[in-house]
C-alpha cells in the first residue's frame, strides 16, 4: 500500500502541477517517468533501511531477552524483518505501477483531457486501495476507501495549484 499509494500521489501531483504550468504532454510524460523512477529508487532504498533499522532492533530484543532468561517474545516480530531486499523490492515495485496510473492518460489524450482523466482513475484506484486495506485489515472499507482517496486527491491538488502559481508568476 504504502508504495502504490506514494507513487500515485506524488505523481499525480508532479503531473498534474507540470501540466498546468506548462500545457505541453511532452514534458508532462518525461517529468512523469523522471519521478516514477527516481521514486522507486528512493522507496525501495527507505523500504531497505528501514527494515533493516526495525531486523536490527528486534534482534536486540532477542538479544536481551535471552540474556533475562524471558521468552523469546521478539522473535515473532523479527521475522517480518528478516530481508530487508524483500521489503526493498515490494515498495519499489508498487511504487512504479502505483507511478504509472497518473500517467496513462498523457500518453493518449490530449493535455486538458488527460488532466481529468488522470484524477479520475488516480481517485478510483485510491479509493480501490483503501477499501481492500480495511477488508484485510480492520475499519470499514467505504470510510478507508474515501478517506485515502480524500487525502490523496487534496495532496495532488496542491501540486496543480503550485503549477497554476509558476504559471502565472514565471512562464505568462
């Protein structure tokens, strides 16, 4: 989730600001698959470390717990961190498909439309997301659902907004 979600988000916002201020689809798509991989990169390399950081502290705890003769209660926990390179690759990997929903539209639409377009299906499969996290999880998928989807579309407006502010103060 949390990579898929990022990538839609961040995206969809760098998309959506990019094509505001400049209504070109070629600049658009190449700002879009700049940030789809350095994103990636950068999600995986956190994913990477920070399950790293959490294998590190749980073997601690099972460290100290062996020496005070406690159950090795840690244990269970530790082996959710046990490959750090698994973590690394989940995260990156959403993070590119999660990337590419926004982009789809800019590939076959004309700029204005793509725009809409791209909200559209970022909104769904947000809401999509949310909803399956609560029904494998705990809540209620409707209020998951709209509340992820909420949150992202707020998030991705503000980057159309810094567009329309660069546009109108820089480009003309």
């Amino acid at each position: 989730i949390l990579g898929g979600q990022d990538g839609i988000v961040n995206v969809l916002g760098l998309v959506l600001g990019v094509a505001s201020a400049t209504l070109n689809t070629q600049i658009v798509i190449i700002s879009g698959i700049v940030a789809t991989v350095a994103e990636s990169v950068s999600m995986a390399a956190v994913a990477y470390t920070s399950s790293k950081a959490a294998k590190e502290y749980y073997l601690g705890k099972i460290k100290d717990d062996k020496k005070n003769n406690k159950k090795y209660e840690d244990k269970i926990l530790f082996k959710e961190y046990k490959n750090p390179f698994n973590s690394a690759w989940i995260v990156g990997i959403s993070t590119i498909f999660g990337s590419i929903i926004p982009l789809i539209p800019f590939f076959f639409l004309n700029i204005k439309i793509s725009m809409i377009i791209s909200i559209i299906i970022s909104a769904i499969t947000l809401f999509i997301v949310g909803a399956v996290k609560a029904k494998t999880s705990i809540g209620n998928w409707k209020r998951s659902g709209i509340e992820l989807m909420i949150i992202g579309i707020i998030a991705a407006l503000v980057g159309y907004g810094v567009g329309l502010l660069l546009k109108v103060n820089f480009i003309g």
